[in-house]
C-alpha cells in the first residue's frame, strides 16, 4: 500500500513538471511571435552561462554564472 502510493506520488510529479515545462515552452513561444511581430526581431535567447574563478576570502573558487 504505502509503496503504491509513493509510486502514485512520483509519477504525479512527473506529470506536473511535464506540464509546467510544456506550458514554460508555450510561453515563450508566443512571447518570441509577438516579439517578431511587434519590432520584427527574434527573442533573445538565454546567454550561455560564463565560468568565473574569483577569490572570497582568500579561498580560491570556481563556478558557473548567468
């Protein structure tokens, strides 16, 4: 019983996160028409993300960044 409904749970979640992606996409798909239709341009897309090496504290880190 209690494995059922943890499987139940999980694919539940699955299903939601699908559907939170599908609509994220649906989103800006018609944010990128409307772009091109307002001002004749294509949407920005997101910037690649940028490796950084800085110091903190004089520990050396590294990490990736928007």
């Amino acid at each position: 019983m209690f494995a059922q409904n943890v499987l139940s749970y999980r694919q539940r979640q699955r299903e939601d996160r699908e559907t939170k992606r599908q609509d994220e996409q649906e989103l800006q798909t018609a944010y990128a028409a409307r772009m091109q239709a307002q001002y004749g341009i294509n949407a920005p897309s997101t910037p690649p993300l940028i490796k950084m090496e800085v110091i903190i504290g004089g520990v050396w880190t590294q990490g990736l960044y928007k």
